[in-house]
C-alpha cells in the first residue's frame, strides 16, 4: 500500500501510510520531491514508523511536497506511487483581544496599561505616544504589550499597535491626570434688591465639579470676603446684604482635589431702600426772636442717595408728628424756620429719606425763640462711676460762647429736682448720691443772652454698694 493524498493544517501531524511486503522482508524508504528523507535530521520531529508509515509532527510549510515510499530487498526495489502533502496556513489578520483601558489617576500617581492582539501569524505589539515609539523595536512582543506609567503629571494618549504581516490596527487608551478645575465664566447679575443680588455663571469646565464657592465683598469696606459654599447650581442669590451698597463678586469651582481659581468679578449694586436711621447731631439755634436756624449730619445708615430731609416743629410735642408743622429740605445739611412765637420753646425733629421712602425721625430737640440763648448740649450721656457718683458729659452746642451750664437732677421721678451750675466743661462728675439708686438728669447751656432749652432726661443708676451687710439674730433666754 502505497501513500495517499494529505492536507494537513500547519503544527499539526501528519502521516503518510506505507506498507509493502517479501522475502525476504522488504526495508523502506521515503522520498520527497525525489529527494531522501532523513528523520535524523529532523531533531525527532519526523518519525519512520515500524509500519513502515512516515509520521511529521507540527508540520511546517517547508514539509509540503511529492512523497513516494520505497521498498527494497535482496530480490529488488519497487516503489509506491507518489502523493502529495499540503500543508494549510491559515492566515488571520490581527485583532485586539484585550483593548487598552483609559484611566483617570491623580498627579503623581502610577498606572499599567494592558494590550493583547491575536491573529495568524501572530501580531506584534507596540506602544506609541502620538510619533513616539515606546517600544524598543529590536524588543518587540509578540501578542501582549503592557505599558507602565509612573510619576504621570500630564494627561496624554497613549496608542497601542499591533501588526503582521496582513495588517496593522490601533487602539487608543488615554490618561487623564485629574488637575484643579478651571474657572467658571464671569458671574453675570440677573436681579438685584435692596439686599440681595442674584448672578448666574457658566461652569467654564468639561468636567463635572463637586461644588462652586461665592465670595464676595463690599467695595466700601475692608473687612474679610464674605463665602459661600456647597452651591451645586450655576445661579445664586446672595442675601443679607447692605441697601445702596456696591459688591464684587467671585465664583470659583470644587473638585475631589481641591478649590480652583476665582472667576473674573462683577461689581453690582443692591437696591436702595428706605434710610434705616435718623439724621445725627441734630443742633437748633434762634438766628433772632422769631427764626432758627436748624442743622444735623447724614445718617448712619441712609440705604440709598439721600433726596432730601423733612423738619418737623412744634410747641406741643405730645400731639402726634402728623400734626406737627413740616419744613421739606432738599440736598442741604441745615434749614431756617421763620414765623416763630417769641419766647416760646419749640421741638424738633429731623427726618431723611430716599426715593424709596422716609426713614425714622431724630430725637426730639428743644428751641427756646430767644435770641442770643444756645441750642441743647449734645449727645448727652449718664454713666455709673461709684457706688455713690455719676459722670455726665456732653459736647457743647454749635457757634455758642457759653459762660455756665445748668443741671437739673432727682432721684427717680418723684424725687425734688435740685439745680447745679458749673462753669462750661464737657463732662462733670455728680458725687455724693445714694448707692444702687436712679437719678434723672436734665441739662441746659446759658449764655449771657439767657438760658437755653434743656436736654431730654437721661438715666443712670448708681452702683451697688460693696460693703456686706451683716445680720444678728435675736438670742433667746
């Protein structure tokens, strides 16, 4: 029996079958391509066998050929006839069995990026980073590649190339080193109160944010930014804040490593309203018998552009302020009133307001319609010294030569009203009253024209004696 036609697949075994017989017992032989074969020369890979069959293990392209066996004895040679043995290479292009994953790792930080190709023949497989090869070529893998990145700072693409013979693919993995977010767009003012302004701003990042952080500050202070955190929108009203008041403002994002920069600021300004004090300081003084001449300073508080100032008079100050008489001022810091009853004492009040309304009135002051007498002393004030003195003061009234002042103090309000005159002074010190107990006080200027109105009355309590009391109980016999 002769051989026969074989297709075998390329690393597989093959066998060519051949069978003779004589006598005596024929040996045989192989050819291929009419050339002897030589198992020995094969390091073990092709075989004889005792059938005389020829056995090729892990066939190569090279053992594709006309095979013919041979059989031969002291009586002759005879020889089979030849059949061929294909070998089949099966040939697949390369393809990616493990893609290279993208990362997202922090500054610094180390990571190891697997690729795995697989084809036939099987594909080598390098790494590039856009021109750059990575992998030396002289050291090139076949199948696997696996990068590994340490101390990355930048975020980059990284590609992953596999290639034989019947082609070349690309896989891309990019690294993102996480980094401080960007600032978001300049807040933008939607709406704004008296005390409160509403801005909205763009993110300004691809990337989500954890947070964004509002600071803020008054132009007209230097006092510390004003925060505001774990704002998950991009719109936000700020309350809280001053009327009439001018405000910069920042925005900046939060991620997981840390508060990016602020955004460019927006100045804005809130709303007016109306003033939330009364104007201070207020000082009257007769210019003749019959007109005052009245004058103060802006408020504290004004809440907006002061339009003007409303003066309130009368002779009654029990009656209600609407049935006072009305002096409208527009844009001055003092007023005259004419047309006043002579030796009369008249009270006053002084009101500011905005476009948004009037705020609330002074402290009422009294007038006395004397001419040459002084205005009220100023910011009079009571304050405790001892257990048995009391230390006034005061500041003296305006454009005044003074040559006394006069006190007038009781204990409590049902106590006789003494009088007191020193000579002019800003402050006098009461001695000589009674421990842990009021006082009403009351003071007016005098000059040589005559004594002025008196003050409203101010209170003040003396200080606790410190000695201790000591008690003793009757003793029984």
């Amino acid at each position: 029996m002769g051989p026969q036609l074989k297709v075998v697949e390329r690393t597989r075994t093959a066998t060519m079958l051949c069978a003779a017989s004589g006598n005596p017992d024929p040996e045989i032989t192989w050819f291929k391509d009419f050339l002897p074969v030589d198992p020995s020369a094969s390091n073990g890979r092709i075989k004889q066998l005792r059938s005389g069959g020829l056995q090729i293990e892990s066939s190569e392209e090279t053992d594709q050929g006309k095979y013919e066996c041979v059989a031969s004895n002291s009586a002759g040679v005879r020889y089979s006839s030849p059949a061929n043995l294909y070998v089949r290479v099966r040939r697949v292009a390369p393809r990616f069995s493990i893609l290279p994953v993208s990362h997202e790792i922090m500054p610094g930080g180390n990571v190891n990026i697997t690729c795995v190709a697989v084809g036939s023949p099987m594909p080598y497989v390098k790494w590039m980073q856009g021109a750059e090869d990575l992998t030396p070529e002289d050291d090139m893998p076949v199948g696997r590649n696996v990068l590994e990145l340490t101390d990355v700072k930048d975020s980059a693409n990284y590609t992953c190339v596999a290639m034989s013979s019947l082609g070349v693919i690309e896989a891309v993995a990019q690294i993102t080193v996480k980094s401080l977010p960007k600032a978001p767009g300049t807040p933008v003012v939607t709406e704004t109160t008296a005390t409160s302004i509403t801005i909205t701003w763009d993110s300004g990042n691809p990337d989500p944010v954890s947070y964004y952080v509002i600071e803020y500050k008054s132009k007209s202070q230097d006092g510390p930014y004003q925060i505001k955190e774990d704002i998950t929108t991009t719109r936000y009203s700020i309350g809280g804040l001053s009327p009439n008041s001018e405000y910069e403002i920042w925005v900046s994002a939060v991620n997981s490593i840390g508060q990016g920069p602020p955004s460019e600021s927006v100045v804005t300004r809130t709303g007016e309203q109306a003033p939330a004090s009364a104007p201070r300081n207020v000082q009257g003084r007769m210019l003749s018998s019959t007109t005052m001449i009245i004058q103060w300073e802006e408020p504290v508080e004004p809440n907006g552009q002061i339009r003007g100032y409303r003066v309130y008079y009368t002779m009654e100050p029990d009656q209600p302020v609407s049935n006072w008489q009305k002096h409208n001022v527009d844009d001055s810091l003092l007023t005259t009133v004419g047309s006043l009853l002579e030796d009369e004492t008249y009270t006053v009040r002084v009101l500011a307001f905005t476009s948004v309304g009037d705020g609330p009135l002074s402290d009422p002051i009294q007038v006395k319609t004397q001419q040459g007498v002084p205005g009220q002393p100023m910011n009079f004030r009571a304050d405790a010294k001892t257990e048995t003195s009391i230390v006034l003061s005061w500041s003296p009234p305006r454009q005044e030569i003074i040559v006394k002042y006069e006190l007038l103090y009781k204990e409590g309000d049902h106590g006789r009203e003494v009088q007191k005159n020193f000579e002019p002074a800003t402050s006098f010190t009461l001695e000589g009253l009674k421990p842990n107990t009021e006082y009403v006080f009351r003071l007016a200027a005098r000059s040589a024209l005559g004594l002025g109105a008196f003050t409203p009355e101010v209170r003040e309590r003396t200080l606790q004696s410190s000695r201790c009391l000591s008690f003793s109980h009757p003793s029984l016999r």
